[in-house]
C-alpha cells in the first residue's frame, strides 16, 4: 500500500482523480469481495496495523456479539484467514463504524465482539442522484465504483434507444445484485459508512419525469453553460449520463420537457464512463467536499 500526500490547484484536481481511478480499478468479482479493504492505525511500535472494513447488512449494536454475514465471512474466514484476537471494523449504512474483535472463527461461520460505536460521517454536503444509461462490459462496474468512491448518493440503471445493453427481467435483477455489491465494496475501500442505493432499471423517460427538488443536469457537448457557470448555493443534483452513441435527438428534447439543464464538460468528447467521473468530480469541487 503506497500513501501519497499532494498539493495540486483544481485545475489539475479531475485529471489527477481520474488517472488515480483508473490505476486503481479491477473490476470487482461477482463470486468474492474482491480486493482487501483496509482501515489503518498505527501501533505502539510506528508499525502499520492494517484491519479490514466489512459491511454489515443488519442494524448493529453498540456493543455485544454479531455473527457475521455468509459473504463476509466467507471472506474473513477463508480469503483472509484471520484468527480470533483480530480485528476489524464493522459498518451497517448508519453513517457509523464499529470496532469489533474476532470471537470465533472458522470457513463458515465468523462471530465478532462489537466493542462500541463511532459516528464517523465523511458524507458530502452535495446530495447527487446519477442517471446512467447501462454501458458495456466492466464500464458500468466502473461507473459505480468510481461513482461510490466520490461521493455519489443514488444510482439509477437506465435504459434509452441507443443502450446497447439488451437483458431480460431476470438478468438484470442479477446485474442488480451485483451492482450493489460493487457498491458495497466500494464504501468498505474508500472510507465510507453510508451505501448509496442502486435503484432498479428504469426507462429514461420515467426516470425523467420523477418529481425531483433540486437541480436537474443532462451533459451536452453543445450546450452554452459549464459547471462553473452554475448558481450557486446547490445541495441536489440529478445528473444524467448517456450512452456511448449519445441520447437521440427526440430523447434531447423530453429531457428539456422535463427541466434539464445542458451543462458543458470541455471541448473534448468523452467515452460514457470518464464522462460519469469527470462530471462528478466538477460538481464535488464547485458545492461538495473536493479540493
């Protein structure tokens, strides 16, 4: 694990998130938790002491003993191999972390010893609700984790004509599954102990219509306004990504129908996924928590 403290100007903020992104990207796996996820302290002896953050489904307690869910310890137990005295530190969506320490151990089953509650918030003041249209392959993982990892609070799967993603009703309450999972590890990577929700699937044009209190954005690579031209103060953001051929010209006009603002990202033209990421990143800079 290399740790790095930089100092950089928010002219050259996105470029550095997105080249960390994508350095840092594997596509999580669907059978395990993929990467190790860590939370360090330091010991008595300046050695790092590296104790995993595992998500808990259920609501904990302040104190007292857990069992831990089959994948977490399915993960802990046999991936890991950690052994009762160990630590880790436990998190269930409240906004809240919870030392624990091993009671029981084995590759089945794993007990913990909750030890107390830390509220603990590193949630953004920007509240942002993402509409993305369903990309290829790994770039919706990608999208979600990087998404989760900088602050995002609500993902929305959507589908529009040029979506070049075509799945029953069963697939893609399976890609569901997995998005959410993604999302999950993602939280247990970067700190956070809120989990966004990965909506089900929607249609563009429902999704659209919802009933929303805040700022609607939908990215044009014509349009006249950037994020920085935006008003400010903004704490709710529905922002809307298309797909990798663009929203058709019929889909451009429903979203001006439903008050979308085009927004300006730069001159050059982005695949989906780097659109996604840059997006984000700008609006974290100019009302949230980056920079």
């Amino acid at each position: 694990m290399i740790m790095v403290a930089i100092k950089c100007d928010h002219y050259y903020l996105f470029d550095f998130i997105y080249a960390l992104s994508v350095i840092n990207f594997c596509p999580p796996s669907t059978t395990n938790r993929g990467n190790i996820n860590y939370y360090s302290t330091i010991t008595t002896d300046d050695r790092i002491m590296r104790i995993p953050r595992i998500y808990h489904p259920q609501p904990l307690p302040s104190q007292g003993t857990v069992m831990l869910s089959d994948d977490a310890a399915n993960h802990v137990g046999r991936v890991m191999r950690m052994q009762v005295g160990q630590q880790v530190l436990l998190f269930d969506g409240s906004n809240a972390e919870f030392p624990a320490v091993i009671s029981s151990a084995s590759k089945k089953a794993v007990e913990v010893e909750v030890q107390s509650r830390i509220e603990h918030s590193i949630e953004s003041p920007l509240d942002i609700h993402l509409g993305q249209v369903i990309s290829r392959g790994d770039k919706m993982e990608f999208t979600i984790q990087k998404s989760v990892e900088l602050g995002v609070n609500t993902i929305t799967p959507l589908i529009s004509e040029r979506c070049g993603v075509k799945l029953n009703a069963e697939r893609f309450e399976k890609k569901l599954e997995q998005w959410q999972k993604i999302a999950i590890a993602a939280c247990e990577q970067c700190g956070r102990n809120v989990v966004p929700t990965i909506r089900p699937v929607m249609k563009l044009e429902q999704w659209c219509a919802e009933e929303y209190d805040g700022l609607k954005l939908n990215l044009h690579p014509r349009a006249h306004y950037s994020i920085n031209t935006l008003p400010t103060p903004v704490t709710n953001v529905r922002l809307l990504i298309g797909p990798e051929g663009g929203l058709s010209a019929e889909e451009i006009s429903m979203t001006e129908q439903y008050k979308f603002d085009e927004i300006l990202l730069g001159p050059r033209v982005l695949r989906t996924e780097t659109t996604a990421m840059t997006a984000i990143t700008a609006l974290q800079v100019r009302f949230g928590d980056l920079g």
